[in-house]
C-alpha cells in the first residue's frame, strides 16, 4: 500500500499506526530511505536539479526493491511518499509488478496540512510553499484512483483504524501502467 498526501498530511505517522494494527507488516518511507545517504545528499527540490531528480529516482527505486522484499517474506508493506504525478505512480507499480499495489491520499486540506507541519519540531518540518499546486495536481493526477480520506476531523488513530479496516474494500488493487512510465522515460 503506497500512502500519499501533501507535507503534513500524516503519511509517516499513519502507516506506522496502520502497520501496528496488522498481522505482520513493514513501514518503508521515504524520508528514511533518503536518510541512508551520509554525504552528497540533495532533496527532491534541491539544487542541482539534474541531481535531485537522479536522487529522487534512487529513492524510489529503493523503496519498491525493499518493498519487493518484504512482499515475497509474506509481509504487508505500507509505503509514505509524496507522489508528484500519475507517472511516478505508475513508476512505483511498475518497479513493484508483479505484486498487488494500492494506493491510499490522505486528503486533510491545505490548511490542515500547513498546520500539521508547522507544528512539528524545527528538524522534523519541511519547508514547502506549493501546497496549492500540488493539490491540484494531485486531484487532477489521482482523482479517478485510490483511495481519498479526508482526515481534518479525524485523529491519528482513528485514521489508522479506518485504513485497517477498509483496506481491502475501498483501496482497489492498480492495473499496471507501463505505457505511461515508458512514455516519460522517452518523452
């Protein structure tokens, strides 16, 4: 299960929750994956871009091998990352075929989301001021798939329990979308 969501949105917070309701299951996030690199590191948004965009790829590309891992040790795997687009969606399914791949967005609000990451510790925040653009790309890119919670009103908790619970009947299973990665790879 890949959890997506704008900074603040709780993904990190949530797939733990989610992950200590289950049987067997395995946090793999990306802010942790990123932290594995000592020296050299530039985020996503970071200076040179050619670099953070080959850093990006190498995260995701880490995160799907030791997601494929836990899968095949008959484990649960609940995935944190923001998805920018549909094709880096598609790369993530693709890296991880042929195992199942769903897909839940916590959708609070922007202004949850400001909150929720103003209120974290100086180290732990992300410095982010396209909340507005990717809502809307995530609404344009995602709409049609996974499954939306609007988490404003609802606790850590209660987020989790909801995810634990209905898993299986509101977050669907996603079809392969090589077509589309392979495009961008070309594009």
């Amino acid at each position: 299960m890949i959890v997506t969501g704008m900074p603040g949105a709780g993904k990190t917070t949530i797939t733990d929750l989610v992950g200590r309701r289950l049987p067997r299951a395995a946090q793999v996030g990306g802010d942790t994956v990123n932290e594995m690199i000592r020296t050299g590191f530039v985020w996503f948004m970071g200076q040179p871009a050619n670099e953070a965009l080959r850093q990006d790829e190498l995260c995701n590309r880490n995160m799907c091998a030791l997601a494929n891992n836990f899968v095949d040790f008959g484990f649960t795997v609940l995935m944190d990352t923001v998805l920018a687009d549909r094709a880096e969606l598609d790369f993530f399914i693709a890296l991880m075929s042929p195992r199942p791949v769903r897909l839940v967005v916590l959708a609070p609000g922007i202004d949850v989301c400001k909150q929720r990451n103003a209120s974290r510790d100086p180290e732990d925040r992300f410095d982010f001021d396209g909340y507005e653009r990717l809502q809307a790309d995530m609404q344009r890119e995602f709409s049609d798939i996974g499954w939306w919670l609007d988490t404003a009103e609802m606790t850590a908790g209660e987020t989790a329990d909801v995810i634990a619970e209905g898993l299986d009947d509101h977050a669907e299973i996603l079809a392969p979308g090589w077509n589309a990665w392979l495009r961008k790879l070309h594009g």
